[in-house]
C-alpha cells in the first residue's frame, strides 16, 4: 500500500471521498494508498523531522522501535530507548 504524506485541507479530503465513492459506484478498482495531510506546512515539517530524527536514532541504536496493532485505527509505532540513560554531549569550538 502506497503512504501518501502532504498538507492538504477539508476541500481535498471531501474530494478524494467523493472520488472514492464514485470509483465504488462504478465497480472499480479503489487504488490502494494511505494519505496524511496537514493543514499547516509547519506541523508536516515538523513530523517529517522528527520521524528523521527517531529513524536515525534507531539506526544508531539508542532506541528500538516495534509496531503493534492499534484496535479501531490500524497500527501504531513504540519507541523506547535501548538504554537506561543516554547522554548527549557537544562541543562547540
């Protein structure tokens, strides 16, 4: 399944619904995506960042992340830290 992240407002959502809703009326195929839109660029920023951000700790392996089912909305992702403590140090020169 196609995962479709863009800012977006009611307008776009009530399109794509109507849009859906024709294609089942018609007996066709519905294509296979999930989208996430934002109304702010700000907030959609922000959680691009910060799934970056999750994804390069557990690449790291400061943190583990599990998926797990979500009973009534689909799937949600855990994160823990590997580590009891982890303690970030700069040095700026």
């Amino acid at each position: 399944m196609k995962t479709v992240i863009r800012t977006g407002n009611v307008e776009g959502f009530f399109n794509r619904g109507r849009n859906v809703a024709r294609l089942a009326d018609q007996g066709k195929a519905i294509p296979a995506e999930r989208i996430i839109a934002y109304e702010d660029p700000e907030d959609l920023a922000r959680i691009l960042t910060t799934a970056k951000i999750i994804d390069d700790l557990e690449q790291a392996g400061l943190v583990s992340v599990e998926e797990k089912p979500y009973p009534g909305h689909g799937r949600l992702k855990e994160v823990r830290a590997t580590a009891g403590r982890v303690v970030l140090e700069a040095v700026f020169a």
